[in-house]
C-alpha cells in the first residue's frame, strides 16, 4: 500500500468550473510528474490501493467523481485542467500533497536525530554570510559540516552536567582522543585524574581566557596535566587550578619508547598554580631523571603563583628551553615558596622580558652543579625576604662549567641586609651586563667559585650592593662609565685600566681558542698600538718551548699555571732576538716553578724547571707612525 497525502489541488470535495462559471461537467484533470509530461499516479483515497484514471473525468456537477485525489508521499506533481472537449482551462506545477502531523513529527524526528551523521544538522543548510548576506563565493555546505571543523570538551559533557562538581577528566580526555584541536569553554571543570595527553603531533587546547578553568579535585600532590612524547603542541587561554591540593599542575616529560621526541611546544597565556601548601613537587615540571630528551619549549605571557616551587627542569638532554614575558609570583600566604625555580639538569634556558615577585625561603632561583647555559634578559625583580635571587650552588663536587648571562635587566630587592643576594659559587662563566642591581637594604653580590672562575662585570649599577670577590674569581669588563676594570685567565686583557691612551676598540675578546685575538687602538699622541694573545701552550721539563709569535718589539704579558694551584704572572720587555727583560715576576698562588725566556727568530719561549704548565701571553706591539 502506497503512502499518500491529500492534494492540494482539489484535495477533497472541489468543484471545478469553466471560464463562464458554468460547472466544468465532463472536464479533464491529466496529473503528471513535476515540471514534466510524464503522467504520474494519484490515488482515489487515504488508503493508497486504488489509483485515479488519468485523466480525471469530472462528473456533471464539475466535481471528482471518488470525491477526493491522494498524492504519493514526497512526490511533487503538475495538473493540467482541459474541458470535455480538450481545450485546456488552467495548469499547476510543483505541488505536493498536505503533510498530516505524523509527516510533520517525522520531520522533527529526523531533525532532532542524533544516532545518524545523515540526519539531523546535516538536513540544515550552511552558507557563510554576515549582516549583507551570504559572502562572496562562499561555498554551501550543512550545519553538520560546519560544526565538525570546533570540538568543545562540552561535546563530550553530558548535558545538564554541573562541571564544577562533577569530575569531568573522562569526558576531557574522550575529547583530547577524539580531536587534535580541542576548546574548553568559559567554566569551572573539575578533574580528579591526571589528563594525559601522549603522542600527539600539531594538537592545540584552548580556552576563552582566565574564566576557562581546570580544577583539581583529586588526591594531594596529583598531576593535572601529563604531556609527553608529542610535537608541535599549542596550549592557549586557560587557568591550570591546583586548588589546595594539587602538586604539579602542567608535567613535560619524556619517556622512552613513544612515537615521538618531546618538542616545539608553545604555551600562550596559560595560568598555573594554587598548589597543596607543602608539596615537594613544581607547579610547572619539565623533564625527570629519566627523560630522554625535551626540546624548543616556550612559554609566552603565563603566569606561576603560589607554589613551593614553581619551575623544576630535570632533563639530562633539553635544548632551547624559553619563558617570554612571564610572571613568577612566590609571595602568596596560602603556601610557602621554598625554591621559586629548581634547575637540577639540563640546560640551554632563557628568561626574556620575565618578572619575579614575592619570596623564596631557599633561593628564587637555585642552579645545581649539572645545570647548563641559563641566561635572563631585560627582566625584572620585586623580591622580599631572606634568601638569594640566585643561588649557584657550589660545584666542588663537579665543575660547572656552563655560563649565566644576566643582561639589560632591574633586579630590585626589599628584604633582609646582609645576605648574599647573588650568591654565585660555579667555575662557569658569570655575565652580567648592563644591569641595575638596586637593594633597599644593604647586601651583598658574592662570586666564590671553588677554582678559577670568570665574572664579566659590564655597565652595571650596584645601589646599596657589595661586590665581594672569592679567591679564585677573575673579574673582567666596564664599569658604567666605561673604564676598564679587570682581568681573566684565558688571555683576555687585564690590569686595572685602559692599556693605551685614546679609544679602545675590542674584538672577539674573551676566546681561549686558538684563534688569535686582536684589539687595535689609536693612541692621542699617534702611532698606533697592538695587542694580541696567542695559543694557549702546555709546557713540561724542557728547554726554548715556543709560546708566542711576537712581530716586533714587544711589551708581554705572560699567564701560567700547573693547574694544581700553582700560578704565576710575568711581565717581560723583549726585543726581535735575545733574552728578554723580567721586569717583574708575580706568584699569585701557591709556588710555581722557576722558569728562562728567550727570543728566537720572532718567537717567546719558555723553559720550566719543572711540572707542566699551560701559559697565556699577551704581547703589545708598539710602532711610531
């Protein structure tokens, strides 16, 4: 049995009529297909059994003889009216029969239908418009394809849900597994388990803003946030809350055995703290003793509060690892900071445009002895209390020898006189340039490495700071007027003043390799001087050992040490041949051995009467114009 609707055209009881209102008796109604001449059906009743003639023969009275015409469901027609002798009255296109409330409830039904990828929004039509209409080549497509290209964690909530008392950690992670692209929306979300979030390649979780919040609700020192073995991860907009109770809101880790190394990720206003008040464990962790390697990761205008540390790196293998416009907040009652950043293994770090406030009860930033490169610029401090901003912690144990750059930044301090608030105690180079350091009380800047160990101190201001020196730091660089100020026990330039009257030009000063170095300045009086140190050189129990190629006539400075505490300092006159002139012979530690010069054929040598040695020379060589 057909399915069928009554017509809209002459559905039930209708008269039809000619053009003179005479009652179209013996009339004509042919039914075709739609926009066509193809006859097609139409049906006597609602039951659909029993097909009209077609034509339709009207009878006297002008009327359909069954007294109704039926149409076959989601069909469209076309009717032509002709009188008895064929000449044709009127024509109608394009109708189709009344849809009854069931037809109207199935609509509904298919519309509202969410079992079906067929149904429901993909019967809704799309078109990118805007206040003017659709947009200038914009392609039709559905609701249902439209909506595919944004996955929200609500998708995968049950509706009605209250997400800020309802562990939603399953439904958070259903959604991660599902898109690589996935949006949490204005709200509070409670999670009771760890999210993981592991072999992701390009994946991107975002919210609106600060109001997008992940809740801890789980165990004491949990992690909310587990990433590891992904590539190219976007986290945006959102606020990792620790509520009291949790140790590290965001961990970067990897493991061995995933799809992929951990690296280029990019962390874009994220939020992150207000942890359990005496966890051990960092709010932002990067890396374990385990993990193999973590690269290119970088943090631009986030926030770390309110945690007993706030950043641990412990990665053996990390390279470019960067906080941009950053803020560090330690100053929140609720817990104690301990170690505002906890730098263990690793290295290749940089703070730029980065902000610390608040306090630290063992340092705002403690570097171990197997921590690498660590640089800060143009960044600033507003810390209280009693203990350092940097604590480099002495490397005895294992020489460090990786440098800290400090440049362009404003370290201000308002806590406790008298405590080293630099407290730097590693052999690896210390720079800091171009930097006021400002303490409302007084205190101290203390470089003590345990064996030689370089401070470049370059233009910095020390307001109510005292630098204090250890027995084996080499200090070099300007003062902020622009003096000369020091030394080093690679060959650079030292002394206590400019060398040579008139300008100073330096270039590539500093290098131990065995590249030459040169610095060339024009006295005021004329001439002109060269300044030039050569190849370190390792020397033993022998006679005229070459250490320096000399050009000319020469003012030389020669650096030696056996590197067992034993170094010493000779300052020598020489001409192009012969036994140079010892004006002076310093010991600066311990007892060095005695030792001969000569000059042979432009060259300085060296002759130890005992123990090996390895010496830097610096020569000047001074020429009238």
């Amino acid at each position: 049995m057909t399915t069928v609707n009554l017509s809209q055209f002459a559905g039930a009881g209708a008269q039809f009529f000619d053009n003179n209102g005479v009652p179209l008796a013996g009339g004509l109604i042919y039914s075709y297909s739609a926009g066509t001449t193809t006859p097609q059906v139409t049906y006597t009743s609602n039951s659909g059994s029993i097909a009209q003639s077609n034509p339709i023969v009207l009878d006297s009275s002008g009327r359909v003889t069954s007294g109704e015409i039926w149409l076959v469901s989601n069909l469209s027609y076309k009717f032509v009216v002709q009188n008895s002798s064929g000449v044709q009255i009127a024509s109608y296109d394009n109708l189709a029969g009344i849809a009854s409330s069931i037809d109207l409830s199935n609509v509904l039904a298919e519309l509202a239908n969410t079992s079906s990828n067929t149904q429901g929004d993909a019967l809704i039509g799309f078109v990118q418009s805007n206040s003017s209409g659709f947009l200038s080549g914009a392609q039709a497509s559905t609701v249902n394809n439209k909506l595919q290209e944004f996955v929200s964690i609500l998708d995968f909530i049950p509706v009605g849900t209250n997400t800020s008392t309802t562990d939603c950690s399953s439904y958070i992670s259903a959604a991660i597994s599902a898109s690589n692209c996935v949006y949490i929306p204005e709200g509070v979300y409670l999670i009771n388990s760890t999210i993981t979030i592991q072999n992701k390649s390009g994946f991107r979780l975002y919210g609106a803003n600060m109001n997008s919040e992940l809740r801890w609700g789980g165990s004491n020192n949990g992690v909310m946030i587990d990433l590891s073995q992904s590539r190219f991860i976007t986290f945006q907009n959102f606020y990792l809350n620790g509520n009291s109770i949790a140790g590290t809101n965001l961990m970067i880790d990897d493991p061995s055995g995933g799809s992929y190394v951990t690296t280029i990720g990019d962390y874009h206003k994220i939020r992150m703290g207000n942890n359990f008040p005496t966890s051990t464990l960092p709010a932002l962790s990067i890396g374990t003793s385990s993990s193999t390697q973590i690269d290119v990761q970088t943090f631009y205008d986030c926030t770390i509060e309110n945690a007993t540390i706030l950043f641990q790196m412990q990665s053996p293998v990390t390279l470019n690892i960067n906080f941009v416009s950053c803020e560090f907040e330690a100053y929140f009652a609720t817990n104690t900071t301990t170690i505002g950043m906890n730098l263990i293994t690793g290295g290749n770090l940089s703070f730029t445009n980065c902000l610390w406030v608040g306090q630290a009860t063992t340092a705002m930033i403690q570097r171990s002895i197997q921590f690498g490169l660590l640089g800060f610029i143009n960044c600033e401090t507003e810390i209280i209390g009693g203990s350092p901003f940097l604590y480099a912690v002495d490397d005895t144990a294992s020489a460090n020898k990786s440098p800290v750059n400090i440049i362009n930044s404003t370290l201000g301090f308002n806590g406790t006189s008298g405590i080293n608030w630099i407290d730097y105690r590693q052999r690896g180079p210390l720079l800091v340039q171009g930097c006021t350091i400002n303490s409302s009380n007084a205190v101290y800047f203390n470089h003590a490495p345990p064996a030689t160990g370089l401070f470049y101190n370059n233009g910095n201001n020390l307001i109510n700071v005292s630098l204090t020196l250890g027995t084996y730091s080499i200090q070099g660089g300007f003062a902020p007027n622009g003096n000369f100020v020091a030394a080093s026990t690679q060959g650079n330039m030292f002394g206590t003043g400019s060398p040579i009257s008139g300008v100073l030009e330096t270039k590539r000063a500093g290098t131990s390799d065995a590249t030459l170095q040169r610095i060339t300045g024009i006295a005021s009086g004329g001439g002109s001087a060269n300044v030039e140190q050569c190849v370190q050189t390792t020397i033993g129990i022998t006679t005229a050992t070459n250490i320096a190629s000399l050009e000319n006539a020469s003012f030389i400075l020669v650096r030696g040490s056996d590197g067992a505490g034993n170094d010493f300092l000779d300052l020598l006159i020489s001409g192009n041949s012969g036994t140079p002139t010892v004006i002076t012979s310093k010991t600066i530690v311990g007892s060095p051995t005695a030792r001969t010069y000569s000059i042979s054929s432009f060259n300085l040598q060296l002759a130890m009467a005992s123990g090996t040695y390895t010496t830097n020379v610096m020569w000047f060589q001074l020429t009238a114009r």
